[in-house]
C-alpha cells in the first residue's frame, strides 16, 4: 500500500535534496523569486521543504521566514541551515506552520510557494485559504508568487513500461536510488494527477533492499479567480519554468 508522499520514513522524504537538485526543470527559480524583491527585501517562502531556496535567498541578503508543515522536512533544512555561514543563518528563521492558516502578524516583500506547494492541495477552498494568508502577510507594494504545474504535462500517460525506472541515481554508499512510476491517472474536471511513485534502494550487484511507494496528488485550476477573494490581481504574464509549470505574480488590486 503507498504511502502519503515526505512522510517520515519514506524515501522521498530522506533523499529530497538529491532529487530536486537533479530536476533540471527547477533551475532558475531562484533568479525568479530573487528578482521579484527589492535589495535587502524581506520574504515569506510557505513550502519551505528542506530550505534550498530558504538558504538561497537568505545567502543574497534577504531576511526569510521559511514555513513547512512536515516535521521530516524541516528538520533536514536545520541540518542544513547548520552548515551556513553564521550572517545567513541569522537572517532565516524556520517555522512549522500551515500555508491554509498561518498567522505571523507581520508583514514581507514577497511571499512565495515554491515547487507546486499549492498544487498539493484542492484547488478551491484551500487555495482560497492559502491566498488569504498570502495576502495577509503581503506589505505595501509585495508581490506574491506561486509555482503551478502545466495541465498538459499532468495530463501525460504514464511510462509504458512499468518495471523499468525512470530514475537511477547513485548513493554515498554505494548503493543505487531508483525510482518507478506505478500509477499516473488524470481525472478530468477537477484536474487531479493521481501518482504512486515506488522508490527503491538497489544494492551494487542490483539486488533491491528496501521499497517505498508513495502516492502524490496533484491539484490546478487557474488560480487568478480564487486569488482575487484575497484581492490580489495577476502582476503579469506567467513565468515558464522548466516547461512543466509556470510562476504565477500577483499583487494587490
């Protein structure tokens, strides 16, 4: 039975950083959100995972709150808040908190979810949530920013040959993580991406010794409507990133 997806002892979980940093479709979304704050700006980043973008910006000089709910994620961006320089860190706070309701009764320059944050829940009252929040922690004159997925690309059919993975990378150990697709299914009008995603780690002679499947739920709709409840309008065309998903900017109406 597949298990939720960055839950704690799943693999995905445990090897996230080394599998963002081979997804060459994510390259360049720091540059974006860097660029939609001023110099020294301060920035709310809800989905912060495992602190990529969290240490990122906070290494060009931005004060960062970064806000997970997984205990599993953020516990790996403490470890690897650690091992920065003592001025970045002092910029960056982590918090466990939920993007449908957080309150920190402060303001920033930018607001962001990264990497389909948003798309991890329906699309509809808890975006409407999300983009409350979002709003509430916007300072005059902030941008907003969220990374959504290509409805063409969730509509793609899954590999058709199961047994093989699409994914092959090798360990600090030795050892090899594969990953497989096992279930993709797109359900029509509510654009749902329904996907059980089996992680394996393989001995050197290939022999598997440990298999995690995990399903991942995708939601989108077009998140204009939905942000304008917040009163936010879209600033400007989408971004493309990756040719898998688009950066959407926002700003007060």
């Amino acid at each position: 039975m597949a298990k939720p997806y960055y839950t704690p002892g799943s693999l995905s979980a445990a090897h996230y950083d080394m599998i963002t940093g081979l997804d060459v479709r994510l390259r360049g979304d720091e540059d974006i959100y860097a660029g939609l704050v001023p110099e020294g700006g301060s920035v709310l980043e809800l989905g912060a995972g495992t602190g990529r973008l969290t240490a990122g910006l906070a290494g060009r000089g931005h004060p960062i709150v970064g806000v997970d709910i997984s205990p599993t994620m953020l516990a790996q961006a403490q470890a690897r808040l650690a091992g920065l320089p003592e001025e970045v860190r002092a910029r960056i706070q982590m918090v466990r908190g939920d993007m449908t309701s957080l309150d920190l009764k402060r303001t920033f320059d930018l607001v962001f979810l990264p990497f389909f944050t948003l798309a991890h829940v329906p699309a509809g009252a808890a975006w409407k949530n999300t983009f409350a929040v979002v709003a509430r922690h916007m300072a005059e004159g902030a941008l907003a920013a969220c990374h959504l997925p290509r409805i063409e690309v969730m509509k793609l059919p899954p590999p058709a040959a199961k047994h093989l993975p699409v994914m092959d990378q090798p360990l600090p150990d030795g050892r090899r993580l594969l990953m497989f697709v096992k279930e993709r299914t797109f359900r029509e009008g509510v654009n749902r991406l329904d996907q059980v995603l089996e992680y394996a780690v393989a001995e050197p002679g290939g022999h598997i010794v440990q298999r995690s499947p995990e399903r991942l739920t995708f939601y989108m709709s077009d998140p204009t409507p939905l942000a304008a409840t917040a009163g936010l309008v879209l600033d400007r065309d989408p971004i493309n990133l990756g040719d898998v998903g688009d950066v959407w900017v926002f700003r007060r109406a």
